[in-house]
C-alpha cells in the first residue's frame, strides 16, 4: 500500500525551501526595501543581505536612481490667449524611501498629473514671445514648481527640459517670414559693410599713392634745386677766376652776333660806355 508520509515530507520540505526564498533578500546598492512587519512600518532594509520574516513581513522595494519621465504634448494657452502644444522632460530622484512608499499611492501618476497642471500654470503667466525665447527661464520655473509639490513625497526635482514648443500655424508663418526678412537684412547689411571696406580700402591705396606721389615730386624738386645751387655756386667759382677784359670781349661777341641779324635799331645798354673805358684802360696800360 502506497504510504502518504513521504509525499508529506516532501511536500513540507518544498515549503520550508520556499519561505526561506522569499525570506532572504539581496538588495543592490542603489535599491532600498521599505518593511512592513504585520502592516506597520519598521523602515528601510539594505543594501546587501536582509532576512525577512515569512508572512509576517512584507516589502516594497524602491529604487534610489535618477529617473527620467515623458511628459506628452499638451496644449497650454498663453497670457496673450495663443494656444501652443508643448511636450517635455522631468528628471527625479527618491531622497527618502520611506516616504515615497507612505506619502502617496502611485508615485509617477501623481506626478505626471502635477506636471500637467504646473506646465498650463507656468504657460498660462507667460506671453507668447516669452515661451518662445526664454525656455530656460520656463525650465526653472517648472522644476521649481513640480519641487515644491514632491518634495513631501521625498522626491528630489533634478531638472526639467522641454522638448519640443509648437506654436499655432499664423505664428509660425509670422516667424518664417521674420526669419527671412532678418536674413535678407543681415546680407545686405554685409554687403553694405564690404562695399563700404572696399571703398575705404580704394581711398586708403589712392592716398597712399597720392602720398608716394608727392613724396617723389618733392625729393626730385629738391634734388633739382640742389643741382641748380651746385651748377650756381660752380659757375660763381668760375667767373671769380674770369678778369673783366674777358667778360668785355663775351659781351662784344654777343653784340657782333646781334649785328649781324636782320634788325636795323640796335640798343647799347648804359654799361656799355664803362666797359669801353675798362677795356681801352686795359689796352693802353699793355702798350
């Protein structure tokens, strides 16, 4: 006859193996398990080997490591009434265990749903050329805001990134049409400045020239008037060494050439007579 004990032994065996496994737990370091012993809290356990009591205690394990969540694109209307779809990230980190598992049923719903409200809150303060230009500044204020609500649940806020700001079509034609009248200056204000180089830089070599120029002129001027003082001085030099009866006979040459010429008045200047009287001197006191 078949005997049950046995299959008892084997069933309690089994059982003993499986309280002793769900009783042994080994928590990574950045998890912690949060105890309830008969359905009161008796606080976090870990990290490394935690033994648990079988039925007794039950545990709830929560994770210590940054997280990231999507917030989906939501539809906020402006200060100025101009409804835009905005969609972003928020980073978050559990600072007490405890009260993440107290404080509030389902964390991230709760959380997702502050987000929510926040993000129509801070949009709703804000005109619509604000959102679109001063994002940081939106950043700050919703992180700050999604803060100040989790903190009680013992999540810390680190950051918050918006992705992605889709304002209404009319303003997004606005701003094509912006963006191409800012370009079009920007290239004619470029032209304009290179037009404007290039002629500063013509009258610059133009008045470089004109400088090389006068410059030239005036060293061959007064290399000119250098080599006329030179040719004065020598012909000074020569005529100290001429006597007065050789100036007398170059004059009377140039009045023969003058004598041979076409015209029938002749003028004598008034020098002429001393010059006779020095010459006939000069002759007489030879003889």
């Amino acid at each position: 006859m078949f005997s049950v004990v046995p299959i008892l032994i084997v069933l309690i065996a089994v059982l003993i193996i499986s309280l002793l496994a769900s009783s042994i737990r080994v928590v990574p370091e950045y998890q912690r398990l949060i105890v309830f012993r008969l359905g009161r809290c008796i606080g976090e356990k870990g990290p490394g080997f935690v033994m648990l009591i079988p039925v007794v205690d039950r545990a709830v394990m929560v994770d210590l490591r940054e997280q990231v969540r999507e917030i989906p694109a939501q539809t906020s209307i402006t200060k100025d009434n101009a409804p835009i779809s905005i969609d972003f990230l928020w980073f978050y980190k559990v600072i007490e265990p405890t009260s993440t598992v107290l404080q509030v049923g389902n964390f991230e719903l709760a959380a997702q749903g502050i987000a929510t409200t926040t993000l129509r809150s801070v949009i709703g303060s804000i005109m619509l050329d604000s959102v679109l230009s001063e994002r940081e500044q939106i950043n700050n204020a919703l992180r700050t805001r999604l803060d100040e609500v989790t903190e009680r649940w013992g999540v810390k806020v680190t950051n918050v990134e918006i992705r992605e700001i889709i304002p209404p079509r009319e303003v997004q034609d606005s701003m094509n049409r912006q963006l191409a009248a800012e370009r079009v200056r920007r290239a004619v204000v470029t032209e304009s400045l290179g037009t404007r180089e290039a002629a500063i830089n013509v009258a610059d070599g133009q008045k470089q020239s004109a400088i090389l120029q006068a410059e030239g002129t005036r060293q061959a001027q007064v290399l000119n008037a250098e080599g006329y003082a030179q040719a004065l001085e020598n012909i000074f030099k020569a005529a100290k060494s001429v006597d007065s009866k050789t100036i007398t006979l170059q004059y009377f040459e140039t009045l023969k050439k003058l004598g041979e010429g076409a015209s029938t008045k002749y003028i004598f200047p008034m020098e002429f007579t001393s010059m006779m009287q020095d010459f006939l001197k000069g002759r007489d006191k030879d003889k």
